[in-house]
C-alpha cells in the first residue's frame, strides 16, 4: 500500500482543458499520448459540451451524442474525463465561472496543463486559456474561495498554449510556436481518437466546409511538423510565462519527452 501511495504522489498529472469535444484530438492529443507513454496521468477536460455543434439534432441529443463520443475517446487514450460546465458560446471570464472551474483544476492538481491559445481564433476557445491561467495562478491561494470550495495546493505548474486550430489567429496571421512535440509515433492513434467524433464530422462538413476532417488534422500535423523543422508530424506549443506559477527552468514536458520535444529557433 505504501509503495502505491508513493506513486501517486509521484506521477506527473496532465491536464488538456478546452473548450468543444474534439478540441484535444485536433490538436493535442499527439502530445498527451506521448506523456502518458512515459508514464504521466493524462486528463481530458471539455469545458463546453458541444451543443452547437449540430446541424439535425436536437440541443438535448447532440450533448448526450457528444459526451459519449468524449468518453469514447478518453477511454481509447487512457484519460480521465471531466465534466463539462458550460454551453457553447456561454463560456465567459466571469466570477462565477471562475470560482467553478478552479474548483477542479484544484481537485485534478495537475503539473503540467494544455490549452488553449490566448490569441486563439474563436471566443470560447480565448476564454477558455483565460479561465484556466488564472484557476492555475490561483491554485496555491488560500483566500480565494472555489465553487466548491477546494483546498489550494502550493505545487509548480506548467501552462502550454496549443496552436489554434488553422495554426492562424483571429486575423490570419500564423501563430509562432515556442516547442515543438514529435507526434509522427502516435499519429495513426491521435487520428483513431479523432474518429471517434462523428457527430463533429457531419457539422464541419456542413457548416465549414471541411470535408474529411481527418485528413485536415493530418494537413495541420504535417504543416506543424515543417514548421518544427526536424518532425514529420508535430504539435506546436507556446509555453506560458512562469511568473507566479513555477520557477523560470521548470519545463517538464521537456523533462519526460527528451528528444521527442524540439525548442524553436526562436527561442
């Protein structure tokens, strides 16, 4: 019993907290798949549960079609799922939903949390990076109270910014990676987590136009491994500044993926 409770003590916790289902299969799955074959507790997290995300369903369908296709998913990859909190386009940086969902970026404690980028191009998406920054800013103070109300935990964190989903911001101009994540080992697994979401091929097909969406998933993971400069395929990341969350050397995604893991040369 000791020897397991050390473990768990031990193990890197990650976190992807996003905002649709099928946000992590586009464009992070790669990476929690290499950290959880070294060894890590991976977590998928939706804060939104998808209920725009249809263009037949009833509002009431798609988020039961959704959280199953979640689930699915999940249990492909060996993650731990988490509950949504809000509707689509009803995610906003405001007390309330801040109190909430520090509540469970407390409970999970991560090490190491993937989201969002600031400059992302859809709202709900931007809010997302925003609610989650400050609930991991917060983690370790003791006067501000969650909803529920969770004790605060002192450990370092680690936030990395995806690339948004064309790799471009709001206004088209492409977004600048920090790292980079080889993924070209897992591609034909992140692809199989993709295809769980169903439902999200049938509404991008009508409502963007984006016929086979698994093969622009492959686009991207291919443009982001030419953008890596040594991957075929790859994930892109933006490591977000330590102030406030950990030391200025504390970068364990690189710690566990060693050479799986490339730093721009910009950095």
């Amino acid at each position: 019993m000791e020897n397991n409770v050390e473990k768990e003590k031990t193990e890197i916790v990650v976190l992807a907290a996003v905002a649709h289902p099928d946000d992590i299969e586009f464009m992070m799955a790669g990476t929690m798949l290499q950290l959880a074959d070294r060894g890590a507790q991976i977590h998928f997290w939706n804060l939104a549960n998808g209920c725009c995300g249809t263009a037949t369903e009833s509002k009431e369908a798609i988020v039961k079609i959704r959280a199953a296709e979640v689930e699915t998913s999940a249990k492909l990859a060996g993650a731990v799922v988490h509950a949504p909190l809000f509707d689509d386009l009803c995610v906003f940086y405001d007390q309330d939903s801040l109190a909430c969902v520090s509540a469970v970026v407390r409970e999970i404690q991560p090490t190491i949390i993937l989201t969002h980028a600031p400059n992302d191009y859809m709202e709900d998406h931007k809010n997302v990076c925003r609610l989650i920054t400050t609930a991991a800013f917060s983690r370790g103070m003791a006067p501000y109270i969650t909803k529920p109300p969770r004790q605060p935990w002192q450990a370092p964190v680690a936030l990395y910014h995806g690339f948004p989903h064309g790799l471009k911001d709001p206004v088209g101009r492409l977004v600048e990676a920090d790292c980079f994540v080889d993924t070209s080992a897992v591609i034909s697994r992140k692809e199989a987590l993709l295809s769980c979401h169903t439902s999200q091929k049938e509404w991008l097909d009508v409502s963007q136009g984006m016929n086979a969406y698994l093969r622009e998933m492959e686009r991207m993971s291919l443009e982001a491994g030419r953008l890596s400069t040594c991957f075929e395929h790859a994930e892109g990341w933006i490591r977000h500044n330590p102030l406030g969350f950990s030391s200025q050397n504390f970068n364990p995604m690189k710690e566990l993926l060693k050479g799986d893991y490339h730093e721009a040369s910009n950095q």
